[in-house]
C-alpha cells in the first residue's frame, strides 16, 4: 500500500511534464500526494471497517471513497469520477480507467488466497469501472501484488501476469521514445508491471516507472504497489513520503499496517 502512494507523490511533478529519464530528485517541493493516494487510503479504509466480514465491502467503498473525496477535492479526479464521488447514489459508469487499478492495492494485504484477492478487488472496482478492462487492471494489479508478497520469482510472475491478464512483448526502453499519456488500464497497467519486473530494487522500479512518462503518477503508483510488495519500502524513502500525507490518511495508513502487515 505504501508503495503505491510514495509512487503517486513522486510521479505527481511528471505527470504533466513528463521526464524520460531514471535521472531526477525523487522528492520536491513540487510532489504531492494525488486521487491515486487519496482512493488507495479510501479502500484501505473500506476493508478496515469491515472488521473481517467483507460481504459489504462494496458499499463501504463507496461510503469511504465519497468521504475522502469530498474532504480532497483538488486531488486530480477525473471529470466523470469526480462527479461519482458526489452522487447520492453513485453508479458504475463503464469504465477502463487505470483509476481502478491505482487504488487497489489494499486487497492483497487482506486477501488469504488468490481467489479471496480477486472477489475483494472485484468488489471495489465493480462499483465504478465495471468495464471489462476497469475489471481486469484491478485484479492485475491485485493479484501481482499478493504474488509479489509472497516472494514469488520475477520469471513466475511475469508468466502469471502474461497467461492471466496482458502479454508483456516490450521493454520499457523500447517503448519509452513513442509512448504517450493514456490513461486506460489497457494502455498504462502492462507498462507498470513490466516497469516492475525490469527492477533491481524499489527505488529503481519507482524510476522506471516515472521515466516511461505517459501518466506518470498512476503508472509509479502501480508499479510501487508492486515494488512495496517484493522488495519492501526503504525507511528514509517511507519518512520522506509520509511528510506529504494529512493526519487523516497517517492514521488510516497506520492502523492498516497495524492490522494487516504485523
């Protein structure tokens, strides 16, 4: 979970301005922390309010996601989430946003099996990008995750991610010179796994990530949901992130690893 947001903070500066290079300060003045954080909190949020029983996980995502949207509305939403987050009763809206794969790295520290993993990243994606691809990028992401917890070998992982969701016939280097913002899961979550699976170390892989340019903040954020998981998060780089996170959202974070990653 981490992962995810300190790969949010540091692609916050390029996601505009995109930087084709690994060669870049990794925190500014100019980071912040964006909806991918802001949503990833929220289903965090979500899954420990649920205590164990998550039948009715999908509407404390809903609940969650509404109120810490409507507290941080100058988060970068996109126009017709945004308008969900202040809905009485939001619906899913056909979405393939990579918005739904951005936040749901949670699961898969709550998750106690592969199944498990995927019905939870189901139930809090389903509420808004009930998309095919919506679908599909969150449980990639989801799943990538937990197999990457479990310490399961680079050369495994690819080949789940390759037989399950996306053929992975690229190098970041090779795409790099032509790759454009797209902000699909189908166009930017291959490109964070592959980012991932080319790293030494976390760090590298949150380089990489931001280094493809494109949608900068939500690829790193992928990809550090990833990297978090194989690798663990460098302490100075945790205290660095954190110092850009509102009281609300330490406590969150704080009380979920307490639960969830003793």
């Amino acid at each position: 979970m981490l992962g995810a947001i300190i790969g949010d903070i540091v692609g916050s500066r390029f996601e505009r301005h995109n930087h084709q290079s690994k060669d870049f300060e990794l925190f500014t003045d100019q980071c912040r922390f964006t909806d991918d954080t802001a949503m990833t909190v929220a289903i965090a949020k979500a899954l420990l309010e649920c205590n164990g029983d998550y039948t009715d996980l999908s509407n404390h995502a809903i609940q969650c996601m509404q109120e810490i949207g409507q507290k941080y509305p100058d988060a970068g939403y996109g126009r017709i989430f945004y308008q969900w987050l202040h809905k009485k009763a939001p619906e899913p809206y056909w979405s393939y946003g990579n918005g739904s794969a951005m936040r749901v790295s949670p699961v898969a520290y709550v998750a106690k099996s592969a199944k498990e993993c995927i019905e939870l990243a189901d139930a809090v994606t389903r509420i808004s990008h009930d998309h095919p691809e919506g679908m599909k990028g969150a449980e990639a992401i989801a799943s990538m995750t937990l197999g990457a917890r479990s310490s399961l070998p680079k050369s495994l992982l690819r080949d789940v991610a390759q037989k399950r969701y996306y053929i992975l016939d690229f190098t970041i280097d090779k795409i790099r010179p032509k790759y454009r913002f797209d902000a699909s899961c189908q166009g930017s979550v291959p490109q964070a796994i592959e980012a991932f699976l080319e790293s030494e170390d976390f760090e590298d892989a949150i380089r990489i990530a931001v280094s493809l340019g494109g949608d900068s903040d939500t690829i790193a954020a992928m990809t550090g949901s990833l990297a978090g998981a194989y690798y663990g998060v460098p302490n100075e780089l945790r205290k660095r992130a954190l110092t850009y996170l509102p009281r609300d959202f330490l406590d969150i974070l704080e009380e979920f690893e307490a639960t969830y990653q003793k």
